[in-house]
C-alpha cells in the first residue's frame, strides 16, 4: 500500500474464500518497523470479513520528518497472519 502525502487514506482487506475470516478481537492489526510511528490504523473494530467480502479501515499517514517511512501492518486471524507494506514519503514544498 503506497501513502504519497499526509492525510487519510483506506486500506481494504479483501476475503476471496468461501469461509469467513474472524479477526483477533485482542489484537487485531498490529505496526512494526522503522515507519511505524508515522501510521495509525483507525477503524479498529473490525472483526469479521464475509466470504467474497471485504472491509474498510483507514490510515493516517503523520510523518515528523521528510523522506520515506515505511511500516508492516498484521492483521490476526483465527486462521493466522495476514500482512501488507505499507510505504508512504514526503518532503517539504520547496
């Protein structure tokens, strides 16, 4: 997932199963990584994705400095770890 400038943006998981995908109520997305303090994952209530469904939630993008940041978001499920890069970079108008 690819964040250009600060702001909102929507991650969309998608579920092309036949079964449901629960989330982890615990600890449903977790942050790592160098960037990981310039992302917030909002909309944390998720807990379920419906076969051949899908959910939105929304990250902010906040870095405290120019250059690229770049954080691994998980997201638990009862049927193991799902995981994505998400990479976002900005420099001051000049």
């Amino acid at each position: 997932m690819q964040v250009d400038r600060r702001g909102v943006q929507r991650g969309v998981p998608e579920n092309r199963g036949d079964r449901p995908i629960l989330l982890d109520p615990r600890t449903p997305f977790e942050l790592s990584g160098e960037g990981r303090r310039s992302v917030k994952i909002l909309g944390r209530n998720l807990r379920r994705i419906e076969p051949r469904g899908s959910q939105t939630f929304s990250i902010t993008f906040s870095p405290r400095a120019d250059g690229t940041h770049t954080a691994t978001l998980q997201i638990a499920t009862g049927a193991g770890t799902l995981s994505c890069t998400i990479a976002g970079s900005t420099k001051t108008a000049e």
